[in-house]
C-alpha cells in the first residue's frame, strides 16, 4: 500500500516539477538567490572595509557569505554579523576625537603646581602655597611664563634660563637686577616648565 501510495505520488511530483511555468519559477528563485548571494558577499566585502584598517580582511568576509553557497548563505551573514567589529572606523575616530576634546578641557583647567589647587591664569603667585607662577617682565610689566626666554610682547630677551641668571644674581647682586626681577628667589627652585600655557593677558 504505501509503495503504491509514494509512487504516485513521486509521479505526481515528477510532473508536477517538470510543467514548464513550474520550472521557471524555480529556475527564477535559484537565479534571485544566486543574485543576493552575491549582493551579500559585497555588501560583507563593503562593510568590513568600513570597520577595519586591514586590507585582506574584507575579502575574508565576503568569502564568508560566498563559501555557504547560495543556499545557506544567510547562515553566514548571520554569524558574520554577531562577530565583526562593533564599530565602523568613522565611529572610532569621532569618538577618539571627543576623548581628545575632554581631554583638552581637563588640562586647560590650571592648577599650581605646589599644591593642585586651581589657579588663574594671571596669578604671579598661588596664594596657598605661595608657588611662583608667572613673572612679570621687567620692561612691559606684561605676565611672562617662568620658562620664557624672552618676553612674548615687548621682545625683551630674558637670555638665559633661570638657572644662570641666577647665577649672575648671586655673582653681583647689585647688577642687573632687571635681568632677575620676578625671578624665584635663589634659595629655591625656579620651578619646571608649564605646558599648555596661553599668553596671560596681562596689564
Ligand atoms: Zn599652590
Ligand atoms: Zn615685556
């Protein structure tokens, strides 16, 4: 009974299959599948090249989608998309960039170097711990950074780093009392240099 039964029906299903517009239809679905198999290898390919830096990688992926076949290919976009980089390389950089930005912030806020407290900009001294922060030239009485060779606004040359004007201070005190003024004093350190300093706008 059921041979009988699955023969005709393997015949109903062989005619069935070998109709002309039947036929087409199939034909049909293989040739579209065949289309987005390929639509989808490239948009694999296109899509790692925008999340990697790495020139053989893209071709990796669309090889990803090509090997499953047409059939199952949809297996490996699924999989592709679970394990390919989170980020594009466009979102990497914008985020990168606004890291930098907050980063520029904190430092642009000034703190003495004494004490970490915040100091303005204009300050010649921290008033907490007395720390040197600034000079004032000698000859515009503009603020100078305390590793200023010369003064940014009037062009007076300071000459020589703090250390030997110093130097010469202690030599002849009487002399050149110009060349040292809003220097520190020579018992102690002078202090390092301040980085990211803007010209203080000074009066
Ligand atoms: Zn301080
Ligand atoms: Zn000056």
């Amino acid at each position: 009974m059921s041979t009988d039964l699955s023969g005709q029906l393997g015949s109903a299903f062989g005619s069935f299959f070998s109709s002309a517009i039947v036929q087409l239809i199939l034909d049909s679905i293989v040739f579209y599948l065949f289309i987005v198999w390929l639509a989808a290898a490239f948009w694999a390919f296109r899509d790692m090249h925008d999340r990697t830096e790495n020139p053989v990688m893209p071709y990796v992926a669309a090889a990803f989608i090509l090997v499953p076949t047409p059939f199952f290919f949809l297996l490996g976009v699924i999989i592709y998309r679970v394990i390919r980089p989170a980020e594009r390389l466009g979102e990497v950089y914008e985020r990168n960039l606004a890291e930098e930005a907050l980063l520029a912030e904190v430092e642009a806020v000034r703190t003495c170097r004494g004490c970490d407290r915040r100091v303005q900009e204009e300050w010649i001294l921290c008033p907490w711990c007395r720390t040197r922060l600034n000079r004032v030239c000698p000859n515009c009485e503009r603020l100078v950074g305390l590793d200023w060779t010369l003064c940014a606004w009037c062009g007076k040359d300071f000459e020589r780093p703090a250390t030997v004007d110093r130097a010469i201070a202690q030599s002849a005190p009487g002399a050149s009392t110009a060349d040292v003024a809003g220097q520190a004093s020579p018992g102690r350190p002078a202090g390092g240099t301040i980085s990211n300093r803007k010209p203080a706008i000074g009066g």
